[in-house]
C-alpha cells in the first residue's frame, strides 16, 4: 500500500493559526475559547473548501485540550489531541446531513447528547451539510438544540445558508466564511510546493490560485493533478493544458482582430480554438474576464483589481490605454449577453461566432456594416451631383433661402452642395443630424412631385433609419438601427418609426385602391406584433372592421372602457393601416353598440328556472327533497 496523502488532507489546517484566509472568524473563536464564553450551538457557512469543517474539528479539539498555549491554541501532544487528530475521540462526533437527513438519525443523535463526556469537559457535535435534512428532522431538532445539556455544543456547517430554516439559524451564532483571495492561495500553494520539493513557477500557481475560485482544497487537488502531469514540476503549460485555460495570447490576438474588423481572422481562430479542445462557452467566459481586466487596467486606481500575474497585468495597461473605454463596454456588453443567452441556444458555436462577430461590426473599418452605415460615412460628392430632386430638397433644408434658385436651376445647385463639404469636412455630423431633422419632416413642392408620380413618397421608408440613429459617430448605432428590427420585440424599425411619423402638409396624399382581404390581411398583421397589448389584440380579433366605402372604417365596440383603450393606440393603427394600404385617406371610428350576445342566468331562481328548463326532473327532485333555490 502506498504512502502518498494528497495535499488537501495532508495539509489539513490544525490550529488555528493555520487556516488560511479566515483571520477575523478564527480570532473571535480564539478569544472565545480564552475567555471561556462558548455558545451552545454554532453555523459554520460559506462556499466549498474554505475551511468550515476543519475550523469545527480544530475548535472541538480545542475546547477540550489539556494544555493549552498562551495564544489559546490546541498543544497537538495531549491524548485529547491526539486522539482528535486521529479521529478516535470519544468526544467528538460527526454527522454528515446528506446521508442522515431522516426523523430517526436526529432522534438517535438527541439521545446520545445526554450521555455526559468520561473524558473533557464538552462533547461537540459536528452536523456536515446541515441543509440536506429534512423539515421533520429540522423540526425534531429545534428543542435540542435551543436548550443542550451544559456539555454538548453543536456545530453546524452549510454552503447553502438560505436552505437553513430562520428557528435554526436565530439559535445558532452564525460565522460567514469567505472566499480565500488568490494571493492567499498563491502564498500557501508556494510553502506546500517547497515543503514537497516541487519546482513550481509562481505565475503557474496564480494560475491554479485564480481557477481554485477561492477554495484552497480545489486549489490543491489542481496542485497535485498537475505536479503529476510535469514529473514533479508545475509549469505554466502544465495548468494551462490540464486546467483547459486559454492562453493569453489567445485573447490579445482576438481582441486586435475584433478592434480592426477583421472578421474572417476572427472565425479562424474561433476554429482554431475549438480544435484544440476548448469549449465555446469556456473561450467566451474567458474572454468575457479578459475585457473585464482590460477595463479595469486603465489606470494606476484600479489595476490592483486585476487578479493575474504582473507580466499579464503590464500587458492588459498598455492594450487599455491604446482604446476608448466606451468601445471596451460595448464589447463586454456583447459578451455577457451571449452568455445569458448561450444555454438555450441549439448551436453553440453559431451563437459564439455572432457575438465576436457583433464586435467586429463596431469596428470603423468592418466590412460587416450594413448598406446605410456606410453609405452615410462614404458618400463621394458625385453622388450629391446625381442625387433626385427628393434628396436636393433636403440638402437645400439646412439654407432654405435657396431653395427656389435650386429648384428652377438643379444643374447649377451640385456645385453649390460640393463647396461645403470640401471646405468644412470637420462638419460632416452637423450636416447628417440635418439630414436626418429633414427625414422626419420632408418638404415636398406640388410643382415638382406631380400627382400621377406616386412612388416618390416611397423613398421615405429608407429615411427610417437615420431617424432611430442616436445621435454620435455611425460605429456606435443601436442594433435596432443597424439591422432593421429590434433584438428583443423582433418589431421592424421601418414600421415603428411610421407609425409615429405623420405625413407633412405639403407631401401629396397617397390614394392606392385597396381590397377587403388586403384590410383584414393589415388588420391581423398589426394585432399579431409582439409589442400590441394583449387586450388590443383580443378587443381588434373579436371585433373585425367594418368598411364602408370610399374611406371609413368602423370597429364595432360593446362599453366605453374598450372604447376608450381603442383611441388610446387609434393613431398608430391608423398610422399602420395608411403605409400598409398605401391610402392617406383612411378614418376610423369605435362606436359603442348594444352586445347582441345573449346573458346567462346570474341569481339563484334565474340558475334553477334555467335548469328546470332544461330538464323536468330538476322541478321534481326539488319538490321530493324539499329544496327551493337560494336567495
């Protein structure tokens, strides 16, 4: 039999002075033991391997110690401790929760708790994971342990405190365990590696330190695996290939391929990550941290928030102070929402390369920004020179003093449009946000839109999206802006932004000829968005129009109440019917009509003259029973 003990139980912690990371709660137990003023019933809580039960085992042992140090501490040389630390004490008993959660295991311990102690002076009882008993047990448990005999003294120990019921948790004094820091970890993984006689490299055991996630027995078990793994050495290849963590160049690399837009790169080394065996959601949480870190390394203030070796650190501050704070957000806002989104995704990867794909997209030089984006940031002036009369109407808005001389001579206008911009490109953002004011309000004159040319006033649907831009550069538009829809109501902007958009005055009103079917077909497509209130759909499905020709329409309703919530959203479905039927002449009214649907019985007598109607026996079983309906 070998004599290996893996470092977690080896280097259990027996005194106090040797748990690491829990400073403040082993001081109150150490000058609680001096000062001889114990609690009857303590709650160990916190998460996994931050020394909850060896703090039990350790204040157990040493309430009992028979010589103990001026600092309070257990001496390890008496018999009490010695049997302690060879778990054959008779005083110190261990119940694990998750495997004893029944009525009888508790009543079989509150028996032995009267037993008094043949050797020491207490009897500690150690419940492990305390939550897994059931509420019997809990409630058989609660006299117990509010009134203990002078010699027992319970412990209980949980990592999930709220499962606790509150009458057990008021009868306990209740120590909250932390999380151990990485450098903590660090510090302690370095004095085992020396102990051992294991070559480790300091930046390997920040490694394991950060991935123990504040537990020091996760974080040994890694140091064991991987001392393993090197022959007696720990490397940071080592933890890097037996931990699954991707290398930091990994990220920086992705990161310069995201911030020049070069998405095809991105997808290479996507490919390239999960070649090697990386999971998506492992490559996006990482990277996820890794934005994080880079946020945070901007300045001297706060780079000490930064848990990662020095040479990382020095890397992250130079990369940060290279980039606007704003673009590094709106990176880690993709992230995170990919991973609130990831679990219920059926392709994984799919929705890992649009994330990184979306961060490509904000880059000035993608090639994945849409038409308008770049149609707004790359328009030559020749353009301006070709533009129809529409688009010289809203170049001439910004001077509307010209607005006659450009329309009796156009040819002589383009050279005017290209003046500006060649003198003044500094204002190219003014220039679009009057574009943009021009879009919502277009000023069409009669002379040059005549009536037979109707399809003119359709070019104002492309206008629709300038309108939702927020103000700024074109890099950092809303997604709703950009493709057309928004992400989270799967509404289209186009439609949005007409139906809150009435047409102008001068603009010559659309008159289209329409069919029943076409109205009824808008009717059902407007009730069925997502954004429509339920009680609006229901109201418009059970009450459908009622056309009268030329122009009217009619929504039968039955009470003011459903009146009142139709003229509510009146204007945006009138809005909604004109652009879907292409007819500016529509109306509709919500007359409030008699409700033709026949009532039921309501009292009593009208419920059992309803009844006897329906069948005869009802009026006979009455009279044998003597009954007679309920008023």
């Amino acid at each position: 039999m070998s004599d290996f003990v893996v470092s977690a139980l080896k280097y259990r912690p027996s005194t106090f002075r040797d748990v690491v990371g829990q400073e403040a709660l082993t001081t109150t137990l150490l000058n609680a033991i001096k000062e001889d003023k114990l609690s009857h019933a303590y709650l160990f809580c916190g998460p996994r391997g931050v020394g909850k039960t060896s703090c039990a085992r350790i204040f157990a042992k040493t309430i009992n110690c028979e010589h103990r140090t001026p600092e309070g501490e257990a001496c390890n040389e008496c018999s009490e401790c010695i049997a302690a630390n060879e778990q054959r004490s008779y005083n110190i008993f261990e119940l694990d929760a998750a495997s004893n959660n029944s009525v009888d295991d508790i009543r079989n311990l509150i028996d032995q708790v009267y037993i008094a102690p043949t050797t020491g002076k207490y009897r500690v009882y150690i419940i492990d994971e305390v939550h897994m008993l059931s509420s019997s047990a809990f409630n058989a448990f609660l006299k117990t342990l509010e009134e203990p005999p002078a010699h027992a003294i319970f412990i209980l120990a949980t990592t999930e405190k709220q499962k606790v019921l509150p009458t057990i948790i008021s009868r306990c004094q209740v120590y909250d365990f932390r999380r151990i820091t990485s450098d903590d970890i660090a510090r302690h993984l370095e004095y085992v590696a020396q102990d051992k006689g294991v070559k480790a490299d300091k930046e390997a055991l920040q490694l394991i330190a950060l991935s123990a996630d504040g537990g020091m027995r996760d974080a040994l078990s890694m140091f064991d695996q991987i001392a393993g793994f090197g022959n007696g050495s720990v490397t940071v290849e080592g933890v890097r290939k037996n931990l699954s963590l991707l290398d930091e160049d990994g990220y920086f690399s992705l990161l310069d391929y995201i911030t020049r837009g070069n998405h095809n790169k991105v997808l290479q080394l996507v490919d390239n990550f999960l070649r090697r065996g990386y999971d998506t959601d492992v490559v996006m949480r990482g990277f996820s941290n890794f934005l994080r870190n880079l946020l945070v390394a901007r300045t001297k203030d706060t780079i000490a928030l930064v848990e990662a070796p020095e040479s990382i650190k020095e890397r992250l501050s130079k990369v940060s102070t290279a980039l606007k704070p704003g673009l590094i957000w709106n990176y880690l806002k993709i992230s995170t929402a990919f991973g609130s989104k990831y679990k219920s995704s059926s392709e994984r990867r799919l929705a890992l390369e649009v994330a990184l794909l979306h961060m490509c997209e904000l880059s000035p030089t993608s090639e994945l920004k849409s038409p308008a984006e770049v149609a707004e940031t790359t328009t030559p002036p020749k353009q301006a020179q070709a533009a129809p009369p529409p688009a010289q109407s809203q170049s001439t808005t910004p001077q509307p003093q010209q607005a006659s001389p450009q329309q009796a001579a156009p040819q002589q206008s383009a050279p005017q449009q290209v003046a500006p911009q060649q003198a003044a490109p500094q204002q190219v953002v003014p220039q679009q946000a009057a574009l943009q004011q021009s879009a919502r309000q277009p000023q069409w004159s009669a002379p040059q839109q005549p009536q037979p040319q109707q399809p003119a006033p359709q070019q104002v649907p492309p206008q629709a999206p300038p309108y939702h831009q927020p103000s700024g550069a074109a890099p950092q538009q809303s997604a709703q802006s950009r493709y057309g829809f928004s992400l989270s109501t799967g509404r289209r902007t186009a439609d949005q932004g007409q139906q809150t958009v009435a047409p102008s005055a001068n603009q010559p009103k659309r008159n289209n000829p329409f069919t029943e079917e076409q109205l009824k077909g808008a009717w059902t497509t407007y009730r069925q968005q997502p954004g429509v209130d339920r009680l609006i759909a229901g109201a418009m499905k059970d009450h459908p129009p009622v056309f009268t020709p030329p122009y009217s329409l009619e929504m039968k309703v039955y009470s003011e109440t459903e009146k009142a919530e139709m003229e509510k959203v009146s204007d945006q479905l009138l809005q909604y019917l004109r652009d879907s039927l292409s007819n500016d002449f529509l109306t509709i009214s919500f007359p409030v009509v008699n409700d033709p649907r026949e009532l039921g019985p309501t009292t009593p007598t009208e419920k059992y003259d309803y009844f006897v109607k329906k069948n005869k026996w009802v009026e006979r079983l009455a009279e044998d029973l003597d009954l007679k309906p309920y008023s």
